[in-house]
C-alpha cells in the first residue's frame, strides 16, 4: 500500500492536502504536533470521502522524536511504504528585522528547514530503494519574492526552494521527484490576520485562494503522471508576482 506523509497535515493547507491525497488512493498519514483534535477531524474528512489514514504526532523539529516515530511506523507497517513527503509544517511569526527576537527567527527556521531535512532524509533512503517517490515542499512567495515583515519566513522558505532544487538533481535517476509549491495569500488560519479586501489590489485574480486549489495540484505532483516535473517552483498565487 502506498503511502503519503503529510506534516503538519492538521489544519489549512496541510488538511486540504491529505483529503486531495487520500482522494487520489493514497493511504495518507497526518502528522501534527500538538492540535490532536484538528488532526482527527482531518482523519474523519479523509474517511467521509471514502478514503484511509492515521494520524502520527512527531515534532519535526526534533531528529530524535522523527527518527523514533518513523522507524517504529515502519517496523509495524511492512506492508506499506510511505511513497510520498509533503514537507507542510511552518509557522509565521512576523516582525520587521530590527525588532525580531531571536526566537522569531529561529523558530520559524527550526520548522521549516530543520523540519525539511529531518522528515526527508529519513524517509529518502526506502524511495530510492523503491525506485519511487514525491517529495512536496510547501513554500511560500514570500520565499520567492521576498516580503515586508517576514525576513524569517522568507528566508525559511527560500532556503527550501534551494534544497529542492539540489535534491532533485541528487535523486532524478532514482524516479524520485523534489518540487516546492508556492502559494501567494491563500485563505486559512494562517492569513487570517490580514486584510484580504486591502490586499487583492495587488491580485490579478481579486481574490485569495483557496486550500483545495492548493491540494489539488499537490496530488497531481504526488502521482505517476508527473514523473517528468522534478526541481521545480511552481506558484499559485492568482498571477502576483
């Protein structure tokens, strides 16, 4: 049985994908930190559509608690594999550079980044031993143009969008694939402190997105027909630049 990862697939963008997955076939596994209640109602969507899952809480900031919670995972599942990593987990905590505290800056980096590297290179090696795998990275515009207020959370995001590139050049003849995907304002909890109605000047589309739009080209990256698309940035953001 084929497998996807989703972290922090418990609200927003994360929840949106693990029903677009499970959707698609997949037995999808929500990861989540601490909100045990937003991770069931994921589980409880993705078995309303007709599909399977399971929740698994690690910290993916913590290479011991990923590297624990995934083994033990793998030892109890030898019938499934886990074919597909969504790298989700990431918070905002904004401020301008002058005022940010470290801690701003270091946590918004810790999930992100460290969260990247310790949930992928765990699961890389049984991808490429399977000669399958997708690797989604969450990102963000702010990471590819940069914005106001979020030096942390760009710089956070734009160092993901260079680890993907350099993984899919490590992995490409293996028939793994690495792509980030990055949403510009897309409506949940995250952007619900900002002024949509002030902000959809500046989009070509007046409107922010939605977190299904996000999922939907999330599982088509997680599927067999996109086996020729690796080290890619590819923007949804209703045409902002």
């Amino acid at each position: 049985m084929k497998c996807a990862l989703v972290t922090g697939g418990s609200r927003g963008i994360g929840k949106a994908i693990c029903i677009a997955l499970a959707e698609t076939g997949y037995h999808v596994i929500i990861n989540y930190k601490s909100n045990e209640v937003e991770a069931a109602d994921t589980l409880a969507k993705v078995t309303a559509k007709g599909g399977t899952g399971e929740v698994l809480q690690f910290d993916v900031t913590n290479k011991a608690d990923v590297d624990s919670t995934l083994d033990a995972w793998m030892q109890s599942n030898g019938n499934k594999r886990i074919a597909a990593l969504v790298n989700n987990a990431g918070i905002r905590d904004d401020a301008l550079l002058m005022w940010m505290s470290e801690s701003q800056w270091k946590n918004v980096l810790d999930i992100s980044l460290n969260g990247f590297f310790h949930t992928t290179q765990k699961l890389l090696m049984p991808m490429l031993t399977g000669k399958f795998g997708r690797i989604i990275n969450i990102v963000s515009v702010s990471g590819v143009r940069g914005l106001p207020g979020q030096t942390n959370y760009s710089a956070a995001k734009a160092g993901i969008i260079g680890a993907t590139k350099a993984l899919a050049r490590e992995v490409a003849r293996k028939g793994v694939t690495v792509n980030a995907v990055a949403p510009g304002f897309i409506r949940t909890d995250m952007t619900r402190d900002l002024s949509e109605k002030d902000l959809v000047k500046d989009i070509p589309a007046q409107r922010f997105g939605e977190p299904e739009e996000v999922a939907a080209l999330v599982a088509f990256l997680a599927s067999e027909k996109s086996s020729y698309i690796t080290g890619e940035v590819i923007s949804i953001t209703g045409g902002l630049h």
